[in-house]
C-alpha cells in the first residue's frame, strides 16, 4: 500500500519599499529517501529571478538558489510537488541495541576507528543555534531510560511523554523561542517539541536529527478540503546502529508513515528554513504562507492543473 500526494507550498512577501536585489535559498523540494519518491516538481518565481540554480547543501537536502536583481516590491514562491510514499518498515523496539551502548558508539575513543554510519550521526549529537544539551534535560528525559533499556523503548516513551505531557498553543510561542522556555511552559507547536525532544535525546549522548515536511491533514467531518489551510511539519529521526534513522514525531506520538512528507533534514529549523536569505532595501514586510496537502486522486478537482 502506498500513498499519492500533490502538495502546494505558497510563499508570499509584500515589501514596505522596492527590493533592488535579493538572494535566497530554497528548502522547498522533496528529498529522496528509500520511502519516498517525487514524481513531479516545479518552483514558480514571480518577479522572473537572473539566477534560478539546483545544488545539494551539507545534508544532502536539494535546494534551489536564486537572485533577483531588478526592483520588486513582492516576492512570490510557489512550489508543486507530486509524492508517492511508501510505508515504512521500523523495526522492534525491544530488538533495538541497549541506549548506552549506542551513546559509547558516538563517542570518540582514541585508537578506535568509528563506522561511517557512526561518524555521520555523531554531528547530530551536538548542540545547535536551536537545540540545547542541558543537564536538566537529561534528569528528565533519564525517566524514559532506565539502565540497559532499548534505545527505540525509550524514543517511544520520550515521544508519548511529550505528546501527552505538553499542549499544543498556536499562540504560546514564536519561531525564536528558546527551548528552555517551551520546557516551562510545555507549550508550542510542532517546531518547538521536535526542537524540545532533540535537546532531550542530544543531552543523553544521542545523535537526533531535526526533519522537515508536511503532514496530511483531514477536514472536520462534512466539511470540504480547504485550499491552504495546512502548514508545514516538523519531527524528529533518531540514529539507531544496525538500522539507520528512526523517525518520532512528538505532536501526535507517532512513528512516522504514509501520511508524513519529507523535505529534508538537519542539525535544527535553521538548517532547512523553507525560504531564506539576504536583500537590499524592502523596509518592513508582510509575509503569508499557504500550504495544502491533498491526495492526488483529489488534486485536480481541488486544486486544477496549475
């Protein structure tokens, strides 16, 4: 069983002042992965950019880069892809290597050469500009791993104690609250508990990557699909030796599948931020962000060819 998704990212700014150049960089295209493929992709730019460029960055996500050289006062993105993803198969959980044991794994030992895999992972066991290793958070994250306890037994109960333990608040957070701050309050939105369990997992001595994507969603009972009225998603793939990267998503509490879309992954949101970059002039600015994710079998109807 597979799942077929048309996805429409829309990026909307409106400047206070023309804009005489702008360069920017785009996380905005689905990354390859052994569960996910993409079958069409397209980014329109308006105004027409001079320099419009494909190339990898350090994590292997796909990203575009362009430049804008004339005056604007609006910047619009729009991109269109089409999503075949495949279940994934996770394995055991109590089959999973004893958590200590994949901590020493990351650790350097002089005289002992790590695995490629281990070398790889063991970036995403530092802090970030987003992501703090603290003491306290490794007393309260130690509850879900006790001695000796499977690494993926206790990425479970991390993910559930979350998701049951902190309130999801529109309005308690903003893109630049500190994760100790949502520790306090445990509330936020999908950014700061996937930001929250990462500081968790990196203060036991875990490699935790942050990823980047979209999630289906389902209207209310009788009522219709609204184009954009989505939004972007994040979670978080912890490493597991022997297996690779196990995905947990903390706002729901659950290990990702079908109705999970990956566009890339990193240290932390800086790192795969949508849209990014630097300009000249602009003055203050107005931004609007719409995303839709549809099944494919009802895009055309919802959404037409464009």
């Amino acid at each position: 069983m597979t799942a077929r998704y048309v996805v429409l990212h829309d990026t909307r700014y409106r400047y206070e002042q023309p804009v005489s150049l702008s360069r920017q960089v785009l996380h905005l295209t689905p990354r390859s992965t052994p569960w996910q493929r993409a079958v069409a992709h397209a980014i329109d730019v308006s105004p027409e950019p001079s320099l419009f460029a494909a190339r990898d960055d350090a994590f292997g996500n796909p990203t575009r880069m362009l430049c804008i050289e004339t005056d604007h006062d609006t910047l619009s993105v729009r991109a269109r892809s089409e999503v075949i993803v495949d279940p994934r198969s996770y394995p055991e959980d109590a089959s999973s290597p004893p958590w200590e044991s994949v901590r020493a794994s990351l650790v350097y030992q002089a005289g002992r050469r790590p695995t490629p895999a281990d070398l790889d992972a063991s970036r995403y066991s530092f802090e970030s500009w987003r992501v703090r290793n603290k003491r306290e958070l490794a007393v309260w994250t130690s509850v879900c791993f006790p001695p000796g306890a499977p690494v993926l037994v206790g990425v479970r109960a991390l993910m559930l104690r979350i998701h049951r333990e902190f309130a999801f608040d529109p309005t308690a957070t903003t893109v630049s609250t500190p994760v100790m701050d949502v520790f306090a309050r445990k509330r936020g939105v999908c950014q700061d508990f996937a930001h929250f369990m990462l500081s968790c997992l990196r203060s036991l001595g875990l490699s935790a990557r942050y990823v980047s994507g979209y999630l289906l969603t389902r209207p209310p009972p009788g009522k219709p699909r609204l184009v954009g009225a989505d939004a972007s998603h994040a979670w978080v793939s912890v490493y597991c030796p022997g297996y690779g990267w196990v995905d947990a998503d903390p706002t729901n509490g659950v290990f990702p599948s079908l109705e999970h879309v990956t566009l890339g992954w990193g240290r932390d949101y800086d790192d795969v931020i949508p849209l990014r970059g630097v300009l000249l002039g602009g003055g203050e600015h107005e931004l609007a962000v719409e995303v839709t994710v549809v099944p494919a079998e009802e895009a055309e109807a919802l959404l037409g060819q464009g």
